[in-house]
C-alpha cells in the first residue's frame, strides 16, 4: 500500500508541476523502500519515464513543445547522460554505496534550491546564442545519468529563465525533454539489471491516475507556488540523503577501526 501511495503523491507533483519525478522518488525509494541506490536510481528513471510518457501528450496536442530548443538540449544531455550513468555504475559496484547516497543528496539538494535563486532573465540567450545550449544540458545529462533528477528542476529553469517561451511550452518542452533521458537510462539500467520490477509495478499502479489526475488539474492550481513546495520538500529530502550516506559512513569507518585496533598487539579490543 505505501508504494502505491508514494507513486499516486509522486506522479500527481508531476503532472500538476512538470518536475519531481527523480527528485522524489530516489529519495523516497532509499529512505522508505529501502532499495540499495543503483537499483533506486534505475527503477526511478523507469517511474519517471511511464509518468512523462502519459504527461507528453497533453502538451503535445496543445502544440507546447519547442521542437528546435528541444533537438539541441538532447544533442548535449544524451552524452552526458551516458557518462553520468556509468559513473553511478562504477562507484555502485565498488561497494561505495554510502559515498553514492550522499552524492545523490548532494545532486538532488543543489537541482531543487536552484529553484529559489533570483530569477536573471534573459528571454533572447537561446534565440541569439542555441549554439550554447548543447553545451549547457551536458550537466544536466550528467546529473540526471547520476541520480535520475535534474531534468525536470534544472532544464525548467534554464528554458524559462533563456528563452522566450511561454511558461506552458516550457513545461511541454522539458517534458518530452526529459522523457527521452528517461527512455534511454530505463534502457541502460534495465540491462544492468539494476531495477526492482516489484516495487515499480506497485508505484505504477498508484502513479499512472496519479500524473493524469495531476495534468488535468495542472490549469485550475497556482502552479509557481506548488512548484515552491515541491521544490522545498524535494530539497529537505536531499538533505536527509546526505545526513544518511554520512551516517552511515561514519559507521563503516568506526567498524573498520575498531577491527583494526582489534589486530595490533596491544591495543585493547572495544
């Protein structure tokens, strides 16, 4: 019942706000399910792949998708979703699991209170300088390879604040932006085998009525400030990763000193 529940809250954020998706679900699926952080990463870029794949064409039928914009963010971000995804994978398996969970934080933090800065707007940076926006969604691609977030906050801030779309199509843009990364990090973890096909059967279940229910809603609901509760949340949820990951690796290190102290001659056991 719990992961029906965190799906139906997740995906209706989603589609009430265009963004949450890694934000919350990673943390919700380390911190509450209790799934090890490469598999909570992989079955988060699944979630959030179902949920922006039924968002999509609610505003794809409203023709509020920037089609230029949108081609030229996934030219930058695709490589850098490899790389971040592979970096995931290498400190996964050397057994960092702790150093991974604070990284996550750490990710997840900085993508949510990016959202609070002032607001420096520059509506003509993407219209006189798109040779730049490759360039910039690399980070992004890096940071949603890395912890499944990041599109969704980071690429929302980036079109609203440099270009001149309306607020609708940069919601629809980063959107379908944001539903291709998923694809192909659902893809690349589902060959890892780094996904738990039970809990995301569970979630789906409460999430697919809950994003609907969410894009239905999303014109009668005062979107900039549920964006500032959602941002608020997503961010003390990062923080709590961080909080955990150093924990917990505070206590490996005290373990492996006290087994240490354990084998020199006289030095008494803990």
């Amino acid at each position: 019942m719990i992961h029906f529940l965190l799906g139906f809250l997740i995906a209706l954020a989603v589609g009430l706000t265009g963004i949450g998706g890694g934000s919350f679900t990673v943390p919700a699926l380390l911190l509450i399910v209790g799934l090890p952080a490469g598999e909570a990463v992989g079955t988060a870029f699944v979630f959030a792949g179902v949920l922006r794949l039924i968002a999509a064409p609610f505003y794809l039928l409203g023709r509020q998708v920037h089609g230029r914009y949108f081609r030229l963010l996934l030219i930058g971000a695709v490589p850098g979703l490899v790389l971040g995804i592979f970096i995931l994978r290498f400190l996964a398996n050397r057994g960092n699991s702790s150093i991974v969970v604070i990284v996550l934080g750490l990710l997840l933090a900085f993508s949510s209170s990016i959202s609070f800065l002032p607001r420096v707007q520059n509506p003509r940076f993407a219209r006189n300088n798109s040779h730049w926006l490759p360039w910039l969604a690399f980070p992004i691609g890096v940071e949603s390879g890395f912890s499944s977030a990041g599109a969704g906050a980071l690429g929302t801030v980036l079109l609203l604040n440099y270009s001149e779309m309306a607020p609708a199509q940069v919601v629809g843009t980063d959107i379908l932006f944001g539903l291709v990364l998923a694809v192909i990090g659902s893809v690349a973890h589902w060959t890892f085998g780094s996904i738990s096909a039970p809990v995301l059967l569970q979630m789906l279940a409460g999430g697919v009525p809950g994003v609907i229910l969410g894009c239905l809603l999303a014109r009668k609901v005062p979107a900039q400030k549920l964006k500032a509760v959602v941002a608020t949340v997503a961010l003390l949820a990062g923080l709590q990763l961080i909080w955990s990951g150093a924990h917990a690796l505070g206590a490996k290190h005290a373990t492996a000193q006290a087994k240490l102290a354990g084998r020199i001659p006289g030095v008494s056991r803990p």
